[in-house]
C-alpha cells in the first residue's frame, strides 16, 4: 500500500497531500515525498484554494462533495483529506495514470 493513503478500519481513507495552489490549471502532479501533489489553479485567498481542492478530489473519485473533509492543514501546502464511502481501489487508480 502506498504512504500517501491510508484506510481506517471503518473504511475511511486518508489522504497525505501537498498542495501547489495557484497553478495554471487544476491537475494531479505525481508524487511528492510520502504525498500526493496536486496543483490548483485557486489562489490561496480565503479558504478558495481549499474548496477547490475538496471538489477536485470529490469529482476525480465520484462521491459528493460531503464525502470529502479537510482533517488538518487548513493554512499550509501539506494537507490531509478523509474520504468516506469510496473503494480503495478508486483511490489507488489516481497514480497509476
């Protein structure tokens, strides 16, 4: 299994992500360290970038935007998303593209 994920024994996954905001487009970036890197093209400014990340990674994994919370790093690059109601496998698929 890989470090930048991690499944809870109720079925919750974790995220370990670090976060580029500002980019020119909204994409994943392959990995970073223990991390998943993904770019956004939200500014860091009030909390858009994190709302744009929550949707991104809500419709890249097709659950409702309610599935996906933000756990820590509200402020900072490296963050940590829990994702309910979803297969391992969907997770796992993201790099292997």
């Amino acid at each position: 299994m890989s470090e930048w994920f991690r499944v809870a024994a109720d079925g919750r996954i974790t995220l370990t992500l670090h976060i580029q905001p500002g980019a020119k487009k909204t994409e994943f970036a392959g990995r970073h360290g223990d991390a998943l890197k993904i770019r956004l093209a939200a500014p860091p400014v009030d909390g858009k970038a994190n709302e744009a990340l929550i949707k991104f990674v809500a419709e890249t994994l097709k659950v409702p935007k309610s599935a996906v919370s933000l756990k820590s790093g509200q402020s900072s690059r490296s963050k940590v998303l829990e994702v309910v109601g979803i297969d391992v496998a969907q997770v796992a698929a993201l790099t292997d593209e």
